[in-house]
C-alpha cells in the first residue's frame, strides 16, 4: 500500500491560475504532471486541475475515493 501523501494546506495568498485574492481558501496543488504543480490554487482551479491528473495521480490524494 503506497502511503496517501497530503500536503494540502489552507492558506490565504493569490490563486496560481485566476489570481483571486478573494478565494476563501486556497490550496496547495502539486502534481509530477501538472502545469500548476507547487501553486496555489482556489477550491474552483484546484477542483479543475484536479479532474485533469491522470487516474494513478488522483489517487494519491488522501481525499480520493477510488471508484
Ligand atoms: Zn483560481
């Protein structure tokens, strides 16, 4: 079993991808294929690049449930 890896911080600076600064939260988004890897990203953008990981990726992420 591969060790779920989270690194999810909340944290209030800018989005990385629509430069909100009025998200109400903003997450760490990190990805070996992802153009926003190690940014910050608001619930909408993160919610998008999220959907965009390939399978194995998203199921890195502690709060995935596999399908
Ligand atoms: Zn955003």
């Amino acid at each position: 079993m591969p060790k779920p890896s989270t690194r999810v911080k909340i944290l209030a600076y800018m989005c990385a991808k629509c430069f909100r600064t009025d998200a109400d939260k903003l997450a760490w988004f990190f990805s070996s294929t992802s153009v926003f890897s190690d940014c910050l990203l608001c619930k909408q953008c993160f919610k998008q690049s999220f959907n965009q990981l390939p399978q194995t990726e998203k199921e890195e992420w502690s709060f995935y449930e596999k399908k």
